[in-house]
C-alpha cells in the first residue's frame, strides 16, 4: 500500500482544492494492466459503459441522463446503447425508483440515478418499504436485486442545503438494502459494478466533490471490488480512523500530519457501510486499542454511532480510550459556514491526539 | 385510519363555518362577494355534502360549484376558429404547437356534465344492446367464480371474528371487478394488485387451500408466513405480493410494463387501485412514468365510494378517476363495476389497446364497497345501513350477472344449489381452514432468509444469539414455530 502523489489540500470558502487531490490506494485488490489516469466522473462512466455493455438487460435512468448527466457520469451512453436502454425519466424521484424496482422485478438491472442525494427523500418510502422488503415480504418469489441507484453526495465547497447532504445514516438503519460508498476513481468503477450485479438493490453514494478533483489511474479492464469488505488503506499501530468517500482523503492529511508527532494511524475504508465489515475494524481495534469516526453528516443519529457501539460492544476491555467521532454539525448543511461546519484535518488531527493522549 | 371521535369534535366547527356568512372571511372580486376558502363561487353559500346525510342518489354527485370566470364545460377548452387572433400561425413552444387567444377564459375546473359511465346490462341483468363476447363456458366459470369468491370472503371473515386468524378483507360489492378483469386478461398479464383483488388470484386457479395457507402464516404459505394475512402474492399465477403501502405498485408497474415491452411479449400489466389511493404522489408518478415510457400498463381504479371512512368528496374534487387520465395523455374509461359483461368488456378493450398500441390505459369501475373496509372497520360508524343495505341488494353484481347467465338457459336454480351449499365447497373451504390451521408455521431460520439474496455476517450473529435465548426461555415463545 504505497502512498501516492501528492494531496491536495481542501481550502475553504469556495476555493476548491490547491492541486490535484490523489488518494493513496492498495494496489493489491486491482490488477494495474492497462490503467489512464482519470477522475471520478470519469471512472463511474466506464463502470456503466461496462455494466451496458455486458449485460443487454441493463438499463440507465434518472433525470438528464440522456444527454451525459449534470456531473457527465453517463456521457455517451445514449448514443452508443440507444434511447430504450438509456433514458431520461420525468422529475419525480418516487416515480424514478418505483420505475426502478419494477423494472428490477422482471429480472433487469435498472441503474437509477437521483440528481442529487439530497432529493432522494420522495423515494424514501419506495426503497424503504418496497425495495428493501421486496424479496422478504414475497417469500423470496420476486426479488428487485437488480436495482441499483445512484446519487452525487457531499459537501462541495457551495452547495449549502441542498446540494451537500449525507444521507446515508437513515438508508443504514434499513434491513434489505446496501449502501456503498467510494473513495476513489478506481473504487469507484469497481464498486459500482459490483454494486450493479449484486443481487440485493443497492444504494450508491458518489462523493460529488471528488468527480473532478480525485484523479487516479484506473484500469481500463472490467473489474469488481467485493462489497462489505473494508480495506486498511494505511498501516498503523496507534489508533485506528474509520471513514468513508471523500472524507478519507482528509482523514489521511491528518494521519500524515499525526505521524510527524510520532503518532501512527491505521486508516480504514469502510466502503460498505451496510452490511458493515465489523471483523476488519475489530481487528484494528485489537490491535491499536484506539478508534476514531469521521463523517461529513450530522454527528447525532449519523453512522459513526452505530460503529460506536458495535466496538464498544466487542472491544470494550481493548479500548484505551472512548471512541471519537469528528463529523458535522447538528445543523442543515450551511453556505457560508461550511468551513465551519466540516470535520476538517486540524479538527481530526486535535481529536487524534486527544484520544491517543487520553 | 380515520377516528370517529375527531371526527364528530369537528363537525359543529366546519357546519358552522359553511353555514354561517361572517362578513370577516368574505373578499370581494367586482361586484360580488365571495366566502373567503373559494373565490370562484358564485353563491355564497354553498353546503358541502357532510358524509352523513348522504343517500343514495348523492353519493356520487359532488357539489359543481359554477364559476362567472371560468368557462361552462371542460370540452370548450379545446380552441376553436375565433381564438385563433387574426389567423396567427400557431406558436411553436417546447411541447408542441398551441394557437393564441385574446380571450381571457380559464377551463372550468369541473364540468357540469360528468362523463358517462360505460354499461352493458340493466338493473334486471337484460342486455341493453347486443352483446356476445361471452360464451356459456366463460360465463359459467365467471358466475362460479363470483359466487365462490362471495362464500370464501364470508368463511375467511367469520374466521377472523373468531380469533383464528387476525385479519382479512373482503371485495363485496366488487367481485365483478376482480372476476371480470380476470376472465379478460390473459394468464401472461402481471398482475399489480392493492390488497382487494384476491378474486384474480381465485380466477387463475390460486387454491382455497393456498390461500387458507397465507391467512394462517403457515409453513406452506408461499410467502413464508411474513406478512398478514390477504398480502398474497404469486409467481406462478403472475400475481405480484400485496404490500399495504397504497398506490407503491403503480410507478412499479410502469416498470414491470416496460420491460415486457422491450422483451415484445403479448402481456401487460394490469395495476389496481382504490379511489383513495389516487390521492396518493405514486399515483401521479406511476401514470405519468406510464405515459412518458409508452408502457402497456392498465390502471384499474376500483371506486367503491369508500377509503375506510373517508368518502369522495372528501377525496377529491374531480369528475371521480377517469377524467384524470387525460391529464396525462392516457385514454380512459368510466365503468359501471357492478356490470359483469361491461368490466369484461371494458378490460377486454383495455388490454389490446395496451398491447396492441404499447400504452397506458385507465379505466375505472363505479362501484360500492358494501363490506367494511376490513375486519378492523365497522363502516356502520359512518354511513348508514340502509345506504349499504341498498346497494348490497339491489346492485348486487352477482344476482345482476346471474339473472343474465340464466336467461341465457346456461345456469338455473338446480345448479345454484349445487353450487352454493355443495359440499364440495363448503367443506372444501371448512377444511382448507382446519388443515391451514393446525399445520405448523414456518421454521425460525426463514426469519432471517431472504433478508438479503444471502443472510450477511450481522444476521448470522443475530440468529445465533436468539437461538440461544429461545433454548433459554422457549416459554416466551409459540411453540408452532419450529427451530
């Protein structure tokens, strides 16, 4: 696990980041043949160009689709798959999933996207009570496991209320469902096929601040990173960081800052955050005696509590510590305090020494 | 679910405030005056009808409240020669081409004639006009049907009110919807249903037995003892699981639809809803997804007055469901659902413009939900006896169809006897009950299958741990669940 390139750093106040943002990755769960430098955006593209191409039964939708999608995530589907297969649907997110899960129900893989996490709401019922109860409440004699949907989530250094919300801890606390969330480019394709031909509807988040800004080689083949399979992406012995999508590569500065005070974090994607990989993240706390969460969503309610407790629960007598969680406010998400409201580096960097400290 | 008693708290405030001019709430448009809550009105008392008071003749007529501004009847919103202004080329918006007016009109927001609704036999079950879609066979197998889907809903009623099962929901009124549909369609047509169309499942030969089975929750329930009972679902009979959600299945079967279409199969889907559930955001989503996607997909709107308590009028305010469909560019009919042959032919007619045409149909059957909303409901607690007496026998489908299957020489007394007190079927259903009843439920590991396509590490754990208390303290638990 090399790290690699050079981290750009997040600036406040709208500026975006100061150079290219890279992420270090394993090397070891993705074969390098054939790899171009790409971003996210462009990644996720590939990942549905492969998901069409491979199967005549896939299906992309959702809002604006058509002409390559408002982040461009679904360029020249149309044209290369045609009009039945690629298509824009009305503004309606209910009717976008409902869509979805009927199409799932007949076998297809249907590829919804909602334009923005933060309109995903109207759909809550649908993936909710239907999607995520559709094989269970049938006796397992229909099933919507083809259904994946996709949604750009985050803060995005502007987006204020409505185009910066996570809101992945209420999709967490659904039996039925996944949700998967990616770090990098290169995870991102592997993650969104596996996430398509998983046989469970899938909730994917897309960290939309990284679409333009994390670029990363990624291979040009047709690969699959398995789901609910945390990674350690860095080595440490001290404490132990949990985190997902775009949040990592501020968790990283901090672990690289920390190690210059003789701190040495272990960093770990969760990638899946249901089914969760408790195993990978026990045996981290095992072996460190400390563990730290960071998320962009709210700190009360959000995901980091139920990681909380499940280490807790299994881990007590190893803890050195109590568990810290470093995430956003409990406000909406704000414009011009978005600085204010972030888990920025130096906020993980005071909270790792803290606990180190303890 | 509607409570009687918020209800009754409100009634002095809203008679009060429809009868009473406060000159406070009034606001004036020209010369007139208006009660503040509706500008367009022209009177300025207008009752509304209260639920109550409503007989028979009223119950489908909602007030029209006639506006000076808006134009008389919906079919005059349609330009005509004069609105074309000086013969200007019609404009070309994104959307299509629209002629310009100078004349200020807005289209009514109800016509004040309502759209007719389709018929084929009299009250007395005579044919009006002729007909001869049904042949003797067909129409033998649908009065069957009907009269078994009246006696299983009758058993499985006194079933719940026995305490042997905890639920259930009858279609009485509506069983020439749910069999006449059925009789029309084909066995390839997916089936979308709300929770009041069992008879579907009767039709495509769905046993007493199978259903017995789901109402029980036992280890033969195809659904594995998860929902309650009447949520029935099956694969082999293209019968989609009921969920309780209302309207959830419509923007589904768009879906469903869809993909028949790209696979060209001769099927559609056939989707179900209450007059209720039309109020519902799926419903808009569902038809217009329908619309957009050239999906054959029909919507059947089952419009039995009634969504538990709460009636049209407090519904809706269009012309009942079938003008909706316009909105949406979907052609639409008005059916009379207590009329066999016109559900039979309706759907009939439905079906191939849906399969035929790749498109979305809507068609709705005025009927009367005679039976209670469920077993958790006394309807009798907000709409009189007499209303649903009248309308349990005097438009009572299955005596109407009966008439006509017997003047036709195909059916006669002898074979109703045999039919309704056989002991074939009575026991048959007797016993369907009783051996539903004492076979075990499902095995406990089916609590945690099917959660996901296979069980997770979380539920592993979790059905390790229960198992270990259920050794512990089996007292807590029913013993017919095995382990």
């Amino acid at each position: 696990m090399a790290l690699r390139n050079i981290i750009g750093k997040r600036i406040g106040n709208g500026i975006g980041l100061v150079g290219r943002r890279s992420l270090s990755t394993s090397t070891s769960d993705v074969e390098n043949r054939n790899a171009k430098s790409m971003n996210l955006y462009s990644a996720i593209n590939q990942a549905l160009h492969l998901a069409l191409e491979t199967d005549p039964r896939a299906f992309v939708f959702g809002e604006d689709v058509s002409f390559g999608g408002v982040f461009r995530c679904t360029t020249g589907l149309a044209d290369r798959f045609g009009k039945a297969r690629v298509f824009n649907t009305p503004l309606c997110e209910q009717g976008i999933v409902g869509f979805g899960i009927g199409l799932a129900a007949m076998g297809n893989r249907a590829i919804a996207e909602i334009q923005f996490a933060d309109y995903i709401y109207p759909a809550f019922d649908q993936i909710v009570n239907e999607a995520a109860k559709f094989r269970y409440r049938s006796g397992n004699q229909f099933n919507c496991g083809g259904l994946t949907i996709r949604a750009p989530y985050g803060a995005v250094g502007h987006g204020g209320h409505y185009h910066s919300q996570s809101p992945e801890a209420f999709f967490c606390h659904v039996p039925g469902i996944k949700v998967v969330i990616p770090r990098s480019p290169r995870q991102a394709k592997g993650l969104l096929l596996s996430c398509i031909r998983d046989p469970n509807p899938v909730v994917f988040f897309e960290p939309k601040w990284l679409y333009r800004l994390a670029v990363e080689e990624v291979p040009e083949h047709d690969y699959m990173l398995p789901l609910s399979k945390a990674e350690v992406i860095r080595q440490g012995s001290d404490i132990t960081l949990v985190g997902w999508g775009a949040q990592l590569s501020i968790m990283e500065q901090a672990c690289i800052e920390a190690e210059k005070d003789g701190i040495s974090c272990e960093l770990i994607d969760l990638k899946t955050l249901i089914p969760w990989d408790k195993e990978t993240v026990e045996a981290s706390v095992r072996k460190t005696g400390r563990v730290l969460i960071s998320h962009e969503a709210p700190v009360t309610g959000g995901f980091g509590a139920e990681i909380s407790a499940s280490i807790v629960e299994r881990c007590f007598l190893r803890l050195e510590a109590p568990v810290a969680r470093v995430c956003g406010l409990d406000t909406p998400f704000p414009l011009v305090f978005e600085p204010f409201y972030m888990p920025s580096k130096n906020k993980v960097l005071d909270a790792i020494k803290a606990t180190v400290n303890y | 679910m509607a409570s009687w008693g918020r209800r009754s708290s409100a009634v002095a405030r809203r008679v009060s405030a429809f009868f009473t001019v406060d000159k406070a709430v009034q606001i004036r448009i020209g010369m007139r005056r208006y009660p503040f809550f509706n500008p367009a009105v022209s009177s300025a008392l207008v009752p509304r009808p209260w639920p109550c008071v409503i007989n028979m003749t009223s119950l489908f007529l909602v007030d029209r409240f006639t506006s000076s501004i808006a134009g008389s009847q919906a079919d005059s919103r349609r330009a005509d020669d004069d609105d074309n202004d000086n013969n200007y080329p019609a404009i070309d918006f994104p959307g299509g081409k629209v002629t310009y007016t100078t004349k200020l009109r807005f289209i009514s927001g109800s016509s004040g004639k309502r759209i007719p609704c389709y018929r084929v036999l009299d009250d007395n079950g005579e044919l009006l006009n002729n007909f001869n879609e049904v042949k003797k066979e067909l129409a033998v197998k649908m009065y069957s049907d009907m009269v078994t889907l009246q006696i299983m809903d009758t058993f499985f009623y006194e079933a719940q009110r026995q305490g042997r099962i905890s639920f259930y929901t009858t279609s009485s009124g509506e069983e020439a919807v749910n069999i006449s549909s059925a009789a029309a369609l084909s066995k390839d047509d997916i089936i979308m249903p709300q929770y009041r169309e069992h008879g579907i499942l009767l039709w495509r030969g769905f046993t007493l037995q199978e259903f017995a089975n789901q109402c029980f929750g036992n280890k033969d329930d195809v659904g594995k003892g998860r929902q309650m009972p009447i949520h029935y679902g099956s694969s082999k009979h293209n019968f989609v699981t009921v969920s309780s959600p209302i309207a959830t299945q419509l923007p589904q079967a768009a879906g469903v639809a869809y993909s028949l279409k790209m696979d060209k199969k001769d099927a559609c889907v056939v989707a179900f809803i209450g007059d209720g559930g039309t109020s519902e955001g799926d419903f808009h989503a569902g038809l217009n997804f329908a619309a957009v996607m050239e999906a054959p997909v029909i919507f059947v709107c089952r419009n039995n007055g009634w969504a538990i308590s709460t009636p049209i009028s407090e519904q809706f305010r269009s012309d009942g469901v079938a003008v909706k469909g316009q909105a949406y560019g979907i052609p639409s009919i008005c059916v009379n659902g207590t009329d066999a042959l016109a559900v039979y032919s309706a759907i009939h007619a439905a079906r191939n413009m849906a399969v035929n045409e790749q498109r979305p149909v809507l068609v709705e059957t005025l009927a009367y939900r005679v039976g209670h909303h469920s077993t958790s409901d006394d309807s009798t607690k907000y709409r009189s006896l007499d209303e649903i007496e009248q309308w349990k026998t005097d438009r009572d489908p299955v005596n109407r169809f009966r008439k006509w299957v017997e003047l036709n020489g195909w059916w006669s007394e002898r074979e109703e006897t045999e039919l309704r007190s056989s002991v074939k079927k009575q026991a048959s259903l007797m016993k369907a009950i009783q051996v539903a009843e004492g076979r075990k439920k499902p095995p406990l590991t089916e609590l945690f299958t099917d959660v996901y396509h296979l069980p997770p590490s979380n539920l592993v754990e979790q059905e390790k741990q229960l198992r270990e208390t259920v050794n512990k303290y089996p007292m807590d638990f029913p013993s017919d669940v095995s382990l």
